[in-house]
C-alpha cells in the first residue's frame, strides 16, 4: 500500500489479495449507508463525503481503520466495545468479521449530523 493511489478501486487493488475482499465489504457498506456520498481519494485513502466529511478508511497493520469525524464513535462507545477506538477511529482487526450492520449505523450517524448542520 506504499504508493499513492488514484481513485478507490486502485486503492483496492493495490492491497494484498487477501485483504481485498474486507476493504470491498467496508466500501460497500459505506455506499448502502450513504448513497448520495461522494467518493475519492484524501490524504491517500478512501474518502466519503456528504454535505461534510463522512468517514475514511485504511488499511494497517493487522486492522482496517474507520475514521469518522466526532462525535459519534464516542455516541457509539457501548456497541464498539471489543474494537480498538480513538476520538474519531475504530480498528476492526484483519482476523475477525467486519460488522457491517454497526459500520452502516456508523455512517448514517455521521451523514445525519452532516444534513443537521446545514
């Protein structure tokens, strides 16, 4: 994953095969919450917006990181419990299931907050 990609499907393909499929999950469940969001690559990974920053993802070592803008992974803290967090970071690690459901609730969370703003 060391060179920059350019849209999000090279983002994809540029990382190990076994791993494909997880960031394929994640991009799916990402567009299923938020339709409407607009995708791209920032700050060298993938990027969704709406009305607003909706989340980013990457791929590291041993996780793939969701990034979605505060507050709502401390709103979430109970249902994350089990996934490393930060402010505005979960890590779902490579070895276990993503949790689609829980990443679709995620993101619709953050668009909702976005639409509220404006």
């Amino acid at each position: 994953m060391g060179k920059r990609s350019k849209d999000v499907d090279a983002y994809i393909a540029g990382a190990p095969k076994e791993v494909q499929g997880k960031l394929k999950q994640l991009r799916r469940a990402i567009r299923k919450a938020a339709p409407a969001s607009v995708e791209r690559i920032s700050y060298g990974m993938p990027y969704y917006g709406y009305k607003g920053r909706l989340a980013y993802f990457r791929l590291a070592n041993g996780h793939i990181g969701l990034y979605v803008p505060p507050p709502v992974i401390e709103e979430h803290k109970k249902e994350l419990e089990g996934y490393g967090t930060a402010k505005s970071t979960v890590r779902f690690p490579l070895g276990k299931r993503l949790p689609v459901a829980l990443i679709k609730k995620l993101v619709k969370a953050r668009a909702e907050k976005n639409e509220s703003k404006k």
